[in-house]
C-alpha cells in the first residue's frame, strides 16, 4: 500500500477551495498550480518576474518539505495569461530548472484572480536514499 500525505502552505485557498499545494503518493511528489501569492501575507507582486520568483520559493517549500528539492522535477507547466509575459520570466526559469531540463509545457489560459500573472505546477520523484 503506498503511502500518501498532503503538504499545505498556510494559503487561504486551499482552506476555501479544498486542496492541498502538495501530494505525495509513495515516491511521486505533485506539486498544485502554485501562483506568485506570498502565503505568508496573502499578498502578490504586480511585476509577473517577481510573482515567477515567489511561485518558485512557494514550490520550493512544498518540495522540500516531500523531501525533494528542484533537481528532482521531472515535469513542469507554466500557465500564464499573456503570453508575452513568459520571455521576461525565462531567466528566473531557467535558474531552477536549467540544469534539470523537466520536461514542460506553458500554456496560454485565465487564472483565478486577475493579479495573478504566472502560475507553475512541477511534478517530482523523492530520491531514494
């Protein structure tokens, strides 16, 4: 039987919506769209690069605390409602996924709320220890 536990970041959504900002099922880790919010505050940036650095350190949490970290991605999506908004993010992108190279998608579509610019979600395994 695998194991499954759910990781949250303290975020209202997840208490309003009813999900959690992380699975874990055995070795599998599925990390939730994550957007640029700081959970701690409930706040978000303007700017779609700095709202692409807090998605990172929100999804940086949720991996560490499954015990993985980035090079452990295999799989990441960028969902973004401007298209043009992805190039200016690339290089922050790329700081945490240039030496990994998950396989990704970006995908143009609404988000929840219109403050949000950027959306990422990254499927990872737990090394074995």
């Amino acid at each position: 039987m695998t194991e499954r536990r759910v990781i949250l970041s303290g975020s209202t959504f997840e208490e309003q919506i009813g999900y959690a900002r992380a699975v874990v099922d055995g070795d599998r880790v599925y990390v939730s769209g994550t957007t640029g919010y700081d959970y701690a505050t409930m706040t978000i940036s303007d700017d779609v690069v700095e709202q692409a650095e807090q998605c990172l350190r929100n999804i940086g949490a949720a991996l560490a605390e499954a015990g993985c970290t980035f090079a452990d991605v295999l799989r990441v999506r960028y969902l973004l409602p401007d298209r043009a908004d992805f190039e200016p993010c690339w290089p922050v992108l790329r700081s945490r996924f240039g030496d990994v190279r998950p396989a990704a998608t970006m995908l143009v579509c609404g988000l929840a709320d219109t403050r949000m610019k950027i959306e990422i979600e990254v499927d990872a395994r737990v090394p074995v220890a």
